[in-house]
C-alpha cells in the first residue's frame, strides 16, 4: 500500500483557527456598519439641478446696479452704455419745491442705512405699505432709505413717533 501523509490536529490549532475567525467575522461587522453610517450621511434629499443652481445665484451686477440709478428701490431705469474715456456730466442740483423748508432747518428721518441694497428694497416698500414715501441715497457704499418730505423738528418728532409705532426705529437727520 502506498504510505499517505497524516495531519494531526491539536486543540491548539483548532482555537487559533477559530479565534482568527471570530476576529475577521467581527472586523466585517464593525466595517459593514462604518461604511452604512457613512452612505447615509452622504444621501442627502434630492440633488438640485444646474439650472436650479443658477436660478440661486444672486442677480448679475447690472441688474443689482440699477437700485442706485432711480429715485428709489422699486423704480429701474435702464442702464445706459457709458465711455470711460469721455469726461463725466457735472451732477445737476434737483430744484426744491417751495412746500418744502429751508435747508437751515430741515429734517427728515432715517430709516435705515446698508450696504445690502435687498434689505433697503425691503424697508423701503414696508414704510411705502405704512403710508411713507421715502427716498434712497449712497453715501460712501452705503444705501441710506429716508423720508421723502423734509419739515421742522417738531413735525419730524410727531411721525417718527407714528413710524415707531409701524416698527420702524428711525433717528432724526438734517435734510441735504
């Protein structure tokens, strides 16, 4: 007869085995929750689209350049091609009404003053819906959003009163 080759088995090798088992059965475990917590992190509700996206964006800088060409933030006027080579207009002074006061005592109220051209838009309509014409200005960046009339301080003390009590918190400024 041919002579086979025997493997003896201890008990010893049969833990091992078994141990090194356990081992991999538990790393597979603990692997398959990591990656399950990390593929539900990573779905999020629906995926916007490219035009969704852009429809995001803010609007193009023409179009947020306008604000500071009207009298005010709900009147756009077109945007006129300007040459940077030819020398600018001089500023024409508006005439005042005779209804309004002299410059030496004349106020008005300040509603609100921002960078942010959307919030002077927003105050801008709210005091328009309270019954207040207003008037946008830049200053230095700035979008100031003030009563349209000018008149004494007495009469600016009354309807800064009535523009407290439609949630305004406007302050008192010499009329330019």
């Amino acid at each position: 007869m041919t002579q086979r080759d025997q493997i003896s088995i201890g008990s010893q090798s049969i833990l091992w085995v078994a141990g090194v088992g356990v081992g991999l059965v538990t790393l597979a475990f603990v692997l398959g929750v990591q990656v399950g917590k990390q593929g539900a992190a990573l779905r999020r509700p629906a995926q916007k689209g490219v035009e969704e996206e852009l429809r995001d964006l803010p609007e193009p800088l023409v179009d947020q350049l306008k604000i500071f060409e009207g009298d005010s933030p709900d009147k756009f006027v077109a945007a006129p091609r300007v040459d940077a080579t030819a020398p600018k207009p001089e500023p024409k002074a508006e005439p005042r009404s005779e209804a309004a006061p002299s410059a030496s005592g004349a106020w008005t109220l300040q509603l609100v003053s921002t960078s942010d051209a959307a919030e002077a838009k927003r105050v801008a309509d709210k005091a328009k819906a309270a019954g207040f014409a207003t008037t946008t200005l830049k200053d230095k960046g700035h979008l100031k959003v003030r009563l349209a009339k000018s008149a004494d301080r007495a009469a600016i003390d009354k309807t800064a009163e009535k523009l407290k009590k439609a949630g305004f918190k406007p302050f008192a400024v010499k009329a330019e």
